[in-house]
C-alpha cells in the first residue's frame, strides 16, 4: 500500500517544452522538481485538467491526460461506469517522488505578468529572468501574474488582451494616435489607488495611449471592441488553438470559479461487482475477458485464487463471464443529457440494491447493506424504509468540464463540454474512489401520491412550477436554436427529497460530529423511485468512523429529523426566506437560504438548486402542505 503522502498528494511536474505532448527528453525530465502538490480528489474536483492553480506566486493551469507520466493499465475499475462513460478504466492522479518527473504536468498560463517595481507589463520570458525564477531581469522583484483571463462558454482560454482593450478604444474619443506595432509596443501597468474598482487600474502603452479596465467585466465588452474568441487551449499547449470559434468572450477573474466546472461522474460498487473474487478479477480483466475456462483456471491458480479453497475454479469461471455479458450490453448510443442524473440508469440499479440486503460477509468488501434490528422498529411518518449501508465504495470520475457556466442539462451542453485530451488513444479517465459508510431512506409512497396530488395554486405543484419556469428560462438562454422547446425535468418529488438530504445532513453534523463539508448526498429520484443516501464523502480519516450508520437506527432518526425539521421551521432570515418567490443561483431557489438549508459545495450534487423547505413544513400561513406537517 502505499504510503499517506503518495497517496494523498499528486506532485505537479514543470512542463516547458512546447510542442506535441511528451516532446521532454529524458535529461531534461530527470532535471524537473515539483512545483507544488494538491491532495488527489482536488485533481477531480478543483484542480482537474484545463484548471488554473496558483503555485506559490505564480500561475499554472494543469495540462492535458496526455502529458501526465502514467504507464501500464488502468489502476481503478468500476464497470457500471466504464460502461456509461465508454472508458476501459480509471486511474488515480499519479503521486510521483521527486525528482522521476512523473507528476501531472502543469503549464504556465497566463504568461502575461506585470512588475510591481517598474510597472512593465508583458510576456514572462521578455523579463529576462532565469529559467526558474519569477524575478523582473531588472528590478529583481517578484512578477505578478495578469489577474484578468478571457474565456468563451465553449471551453477555451486565453490571455487577457491588453493592447487591443487599449487601442480599440480611441475611436471612442475621436482623435488620431500615432501608429503602434503590438509586436514592439511596451505596455505598463499601474495601480493608480484612487478606488478598489477597474477604474483604478490603467494600462498605458509608449505611442502614449492609455485607458483604464473599466467595463471590462461587462458581458459584451470584448463584442463590442470586436475581439472575439481564437480557440485558445493553452491547457494543450500555445499551438493547440481550435480554429473558426469567433464566440463571445468574458473577461473573468484569474481565480474565479467561472474559470473551471467539472463535470464529475460516480457510481456505487454494488453487486456482483462489490465483492474481493471480482475485484481480483477487474484487475486482470485483459487477461481473463475471452479465455477458454481451462485457460481461466490455470490463470487462478498461478495467482493464488484457489489457495486454501477460498475460491473455487468454478466460481472464477463465472465471475469472468459474467464481467464479459455485461461488456457485451454496452450501448454507443449517447446518454439522453437533459435527464437528471438522479433518475438515470446508473441510480435505477443502485435504487434496486440499496432496497435489497447485502449481507455483512468479509467476501463483500465495497457493499454492505442491511436493514435496522428488529427489535428497533420505531415508526417514523413519512419514511418508509432505513437501510444501513456499512460499507460502500464510490468511484468518481473527472469526465469533462466547461467554463463561463455549470452543465444544465440541456440539449445544448453536449457542444460545451471540453475533453481532457487531445489523443483519441486514450481510453481511460482520472478518478478517486471513496471507502465509507451511509443511511438510505425512502419515502413513504402512498403518502407521497397523495401529497403530489394536491391541486389548486398552492399546491406543492404549483409551487415548484416557479422553479421549473425559472429553470426553463436558463435552459432557452443557452439554446443555440431558440426554436427548440426546453421542458425541466424538475418536480415538487425532486425538490422534496433534495431539501429532505439538506436538512438531516445539516442536522447530522451537529449530532455525530462529522463536518457537513465530509458527508454528500445522492438521490434517487424518479417516477418509481423516492430516496436518498446520505454518507460519508471523503476518503480521510473522516471516512468510516460509523457514525453516520448509527444515524440511522430508528430512534436516533426519529430524533433528529423531528429536530432537523423544528430547525428549518424557523430561519433568521425569515420573512424574507419563507416568502421568496425566487432565490439562489439564477432564482433556482424558493425558501432556502444559508442561514436554513444550503450546504457547502462538496456535499450537494445539484450545486445548491431546487430546494425549497416549504414543501417539507408548509408554508406559515398553512395554503402549501408540507410532506411532514
């Protein structure tokens, strides 16, 4: 095994030679140090391929799979996502010592930077520093990286473009300038104090032309200049420009979060790919898949399978074909994006054996799921069924990312999200496992159909209609073709069972201790489905300490969704809260707020949309039922 800092760290390599991927010589490898380290789930969910990370006092963005130092076959399986991301494996972000050079390859962007000293603002190498200091050749003063970065919503990224911000405008004050080559052109850049706001910094350029960043931040400044967007991937390298883009660009914040969203894509180990034989067995898939049974059983015994009959030849046998039945259901057509993942197939077969029971048995390693002691039986309104989930292994993988905005769901999305490489021979994604624990609830169903079937304007329908009118809005925004109808796939259901995970998770980190930060939600949510899995979602020391299954006997959580609910009966921010027609990120809210039932960021898989307490406690004036009122 390896050991806590290989595992948890993934050191970041320097990448300077330009060119096709994998152009370093080996001298000029063994002669690279790492630049720094994150943690390996940041590499999925903050700091993946495409992303800017500031390293010490400069900045870099992580390059593409195609130039990280990973050899062999995939280290990472889990079939049901493979399949669904047609992938034949995943791997852990590579955690290599110093100095093998074998870490995930960053480079360095933006390569504008500015002297605090001499105000020079210009590319890195014109500097005149040596290879590896960030020193003006001048001054010898740290250099600053540009703080401004311009990006379009299909992905690409580019240096902010300074002389053009600043010589496109003098048409606007109507008097000649004298001509200025951009090639020769020496710009500075000064911080003038006089307010916090763009209008304090200024640009200025030797043919005497100078303006400050004002408006730079507005939607159409770049259009209206006629800068358009030119296919940068500096992720990729200075010559993997995508030609004829010509979409809008934004100016954003080098640190802003517009800048990078993952599109992180998980699924359960459940049965039969959660037990030791089959995890024995993905491992040595390209060995096994397609072999002849006496191939298959010499194969076991030379690894030792059959030793001291914990396995037998037989069970082998047909723990290979069954992983070969399930590669031949495998389907090339594309998944229909615009459905929440809450009710796609993946959670449809997840749903199923959370609802079932998985013996607790050492041969299950990554899934155990039983339901409460009988002797514990308490009746809970509106909960139909507990199950403890003892153990449980979540894969997560890095699948895509855009910029400008999150993924919608929409048709539209397909044509935003950017790949991770450039090589088609690349058939394997970065990813994470989770070892931990969790509760499973679902909802008593037929008190559920009769809550649903409340008609009438204050019916829980009618109340998540706003919400799904809101929706609708953001999705016709983003429609190339305005023609095309948008239908939200969100319902007063959806909203329901996503508040209900808010408000215990909450609940829960101020009972058992765990931070609300290390537990996650997963939902199940569909015409047949209405549950929720709440469990732990970090892989540190946090992970299994089970507090979080003693959460789910009956009394306990009797006890703290009784509390979870008082609790959100009541906000400080009430009236306003309870009464809003629209909150949250593009007023994809109704009664929710920070103050109430919102999460951080790591522990919510809608990003924080469709929640709305109401329709768990009913509104004050007692028009909108509340499920448990």
């Amino acid at each position: 095994m390896s050991s806590p800092t290989s595992t948890w760290r993934a050191d970041m390599a320097r990448r300077t030679t330009a060119g096709a991927p994998g152009a370093t010589t080996r001298q000029e490898t063994a002669r690279k140090s790492p630049l720094g380290s994150v943690r390996r789930a940041q590499q999925i969910t903050t700091y993946g391929v495409g992303s800017m990370i500031a390293i010490g006092d400069q900045s870099y963005i992580v390059s593409g799979l195609d130039t990280w130092g990973v050899y062999g076959e995939p280290d990472l399986h889990e079939p049901r996502l493979e399949e669904r991301l047609h992938v034949r494996g995943f791997r852990l972000p590579p955690a290599a010592s110093a100095p093998t050079g074998n870490g995930v390859k960053v480079r360095r962007f933006p390569q504008t930077y500015s002297c605090p000293s001499c105000n020079a603002l210009k590319h890195f190498r014109d500097f005149g520093t040596r290879r590896n200091e960030n020193k003006c050749g001048d001054c010898q003063v740290a250099l600053t990286p540009s703080r401004f970065v311009v990006a379009c919503a299909d992905g690409h990224l580019d240096e902010f473009p300074y002389w053009r911000w600043l010589h496109s405008r003098r048409s606007e004050e109507g008097r000649a300038r004298r001509s200025c080559d951009p090639k020769h052109a020496e710009l500075t850049l000064h911080s003038e104090g006089r307010t916090a706001s763009l209008q304090g910094i200024v640009v200025k350029c030797d043919c005497d032309e100078e303006g400050s960043l004002e408006g730079a931040f507005s939607r159409d400044a770049m259009a209206a200049l006629g800068i358009a967007c030119s296919g940068g991937r500096p992720w990729f390298g200075s010559g993997a420009r995508e030609q004829n883009c010509g979409t809008e660009l934004r100016v954003l914040q080098r640190g802003s979060s517009a800048a990078w969203f993952p599109n992180v894509r998980s699924a359960l180990s459940i049965p039969p790919w959660h037990n030791v034989l089959m995890q024995h067995i993905l491992r040595k898939k390209r060995q096994l898949v397609g072999k002849r049974d006496e191939y298959i059983r010499e194969f076991a015994e030379g690894e030792g399978w059959l030793d001291h009959g914990r396995y037998s030849a037989d069970d082998v046998i047909t723990a290979v074909r069954i992983l070969e039945n399930a590669g031949t259901e495998s389907t090339d057509e594309p998944e229909e994006i615009t459905e929440l993942e809450a009710a796609g197939q993946l959670r449809q077969e997840e749903y199923r054996q959370l609802c079932s029971v998985t013996e607790e048995l050492p041969e299950n390693e990554h899934f155990v799921c039983v339901p409460p002691p009988a002797s514990e039986t308490t009746d809970l309104p509106g909960i139909d069924r507990i199950m403890l989930v003892k153990r449980l292994r979540e894969v997560r993988a890095l699948q895509s990312f855009t910029r400008i905005e999150p993924l919608m769901r929409a048709d539209d999305d397909r044509n935003r999200v950017v790949e991770l490489t450039q090589d088609d021979d690349i058939d394997w994604l970065p990813a994470i496992e989770v070892i931990g624990e969790g509760v499973f609830l679902t909802v008593d169903g037929e008190k559920l159909s009769r809550w649903e079937a409340h008609r009438g304007p204050a019916s829980p329908a009618a109340r998540t209609q706003r919400l799904r009118r809101n929706h609708e809005r953001q999705l016709r925004s983003r429609a190339t073709d305005p023609a095309i109808e948008v239908h939200s796939p969100v319902t007063s259901r959806f909203v329901l069972l996503h508040t209900l995970a808010h408000a215990l998770i909450n609940e829960w980190s101020l009972d058992c201790g765990y931070p609300a930060s290390a537990l996650r939600e997963r939902l199940y949510v569909n015409e047949d489905m209405a549950g929720v899995l709440l469990y732990t979602a970090t892989s540190d020391s946090a992970g299994s300490l089970g507090g979080i299954v003693a959460q789910g006997e009956p009394e306990r959580l009797a006890t703290s969704l009784t509390s979870a609910l008082e609790r959100i009966s009541w906000c400080s921010a009430d009236p306003l809260c309870v009464e809003s027609d629209a909150s949250g990120v593009n007023s994809l809210n109704r009664a929710a707020c920070h103050a109430c039932i919102l999460l951080p960021e790591t522990s919510c898989e809608m990003n924080n949309t469709f929640l709305d307490r109401a329709l768990l406690i009913g509104t004050p004036d007692q028009e909108v039922p509340g499920f448990f009122s």
